[in-house]
C-alpha cells in the first residue's frame, strides 16, 4: 500500500453540490486540492461560478436539489460530459428557526423540500449511477441537530435526523455494489448559513461555550471529514456518521463540576 496517496483522488469526478458558498465552497477547493476533478454545483449559479474559477479545470452547473428534474439533469449531464461519477457531496441546506406551534405550512414544505427530499433526490440519482459502475463515495450534510436539539429546530432537526436514515438505507442498499454513503455532522460553522448568529455575541459565545474546544469551526475545517470520506481512506466506512462538531455532543455542558 502506498501510504502516501491514501488521501489522494486524482483523475476523479467530484460533484459538490452547495458549492457556491460556506461549507461546500470549502469542499470543492480541498477536494480539488487533493486532484479530484471538480464540479460545482449550486441554485446559484454566479456563486458557484465563482468558485470553479478559481479551480483549474473545473465546471460550474446550476442545480435546485429541492426538483427531482433538476437534480436527474446534473447528473445526466455530468455522466455525459465525464463518463463516470465518483464522488457526490451534497451541502444544500437551509433553516427557517420558529417554534413548532408558529410554524407555517410554507415554511415546513421549504424547509423540508430543501435539506430533506433535497438530499433524497441527490441519493437517489447519484445512486443510480454508481450503483451500474459498481463504484463510488456520496458525502450527504446532517448536523449535530440530528441528535440534539433547542427551541426553534424542530423541523431543521427532523431534515437532519432523516438525512441519517436516509444514508444509512443507501449505504446498507448499494454496499454489494461498492458504494459508500456516509454523513457529516457538523457543529457550528461560520458560513453565510450562520451569520445571523454571528451579529449576536451572546449567541454566537453561547455556541462556542457549549462544545469542549470551546469556539466555531472555520468551513475550511471540514475538508479534512470530506476528503477522508470520499478517498480510498474510508474504503471501509460506510453507513456512518462523522460528527465535525468539536466535541459538541460529547459532553452535555450544562455545568463544570469543580475538579
Ligand atoms: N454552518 C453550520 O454551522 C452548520 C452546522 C451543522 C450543519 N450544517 C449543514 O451543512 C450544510 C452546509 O451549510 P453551510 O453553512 O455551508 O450553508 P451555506 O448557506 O453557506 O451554503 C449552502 C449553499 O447551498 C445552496 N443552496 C441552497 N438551496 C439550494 C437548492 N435548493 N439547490 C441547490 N443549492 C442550494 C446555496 O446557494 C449555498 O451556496 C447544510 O446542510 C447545513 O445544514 C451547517
């Protein structure tokens, strides 16, 4: 075994989904730095432009995960132009916090139909795929919220939790055609997706006290879990979650007994 390219994916096709911003924009430059050959892909397409050019050779396409349509046309298009897929990353992801007596129809549905049949429909169709080459790595999102929540994540929480099942049944599904899936779950990022919280410092501190290294994660420190999961690294790992979330869920923080 060469040890030193155990992290390497040279010549591989890697689509990163969310790529235009935060976490999946980090995927795509460490991914690419690692020798995949990079697709970004995002609902906005000026953003995930943005990145691609900053990555040589890679290709930006537009894509809303939430319309099966959309997700089946990526992939025919990527299958088309590269002739294999070998490493899907899917980031999108979106969060509207209320507490479940006030939330609204409509935002269910747009909460639901982003993260959750969002992720499905990416699963499915790069499933697909990977299941006929007998080959191939899918990263999906969860979060820390899968496991625990607070007041005003119930709904994001039930993606998040969902997002696990769902890669676990595709894992256990397509494991005898060499597809891993896995999961990420991060704690807190700091991304356009967070910055709400960041305006608020007793929030924001709140979130860094709470987890045992006690700060946020730069997106850049997601990479790492990425890599790992999509190289030949974790040949062996499937149907698993990696929690990226600093000790998070480790300890319950609630107080420090005195030692
Ligand atoms: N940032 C955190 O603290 C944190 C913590 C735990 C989990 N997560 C999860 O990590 C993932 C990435 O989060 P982030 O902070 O990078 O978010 P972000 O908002 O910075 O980036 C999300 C990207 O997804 C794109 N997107 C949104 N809706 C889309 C759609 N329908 N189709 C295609 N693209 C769409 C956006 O344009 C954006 O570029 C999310 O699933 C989030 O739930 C984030």
């Amino acid at each position: 075994m060469d040890y030193q390219t155990l992290f390497r994916i040279d010549g591989r096709v890697v689509v990163v989904i969310g790529a235009g911003s935060g976490i999946g924009e980090a995927a795509a430059f460490g991914l690419a730095a690692h020798g995949g050959r990079v697709v970004c892909a995002d609902a906005n397409l000026a953003a995930a432009q943005r990145v691609a050019d900053q990555i040589t050779g890679a290709r930006a396409f537009v894509v809303d995960v939430s319309q099966s349509d959309s997700v089946n046309a990526l992939f025919q298009s990527v299958q088309a132009e590269y002739g294999k897929l070998d490493v899907v990353v899917t980031t999108p992801g979106i969060n509207v916090r209320k507490p479940i007596v006030a939330y609204q129809d409509d935002e269910f549905e747009r909460v639901i139909s982003v993260n959750l049949k969002g992720t499905f429909n990416v699963l499915r169709a790069a499933g697909r795929l990977m299941a006929e080459q007998k080959s191939g790595s899918i990263i999906a999102f969860s979060s820390i919220r899968s496991l625990t929540v607070e007041p005003g994540q119930g709904v994001y929480a039930a993606t998040k939790s969902g997002i696990v099942q769902l890669v676990r049944a595709l894992a256990a599904e397509l494991g005898p055609q060499g597809v891993r899936v896995n999961a990420v779950a991060p704690g807190v990022v700091e991304t356009p997706l967070t910055s709400p919280i960041k305006s608020r410092p007793d929030w924001y501190n709140a979130y860094a006290e709470k987890n045992v290294l006690r700060r946020w994660a730069a997106a850049e420190e997601m990479i790492g879990p990425v890599v790992f999961l999509a190289s030949d690294a974790a040949s062996y790992v499937t149907g698993t979650v990696l929690f990226a979330d600093g000790g998070w869920t480790a300890a319950d923080g609630r107080f420090e007994p005195p030692l």
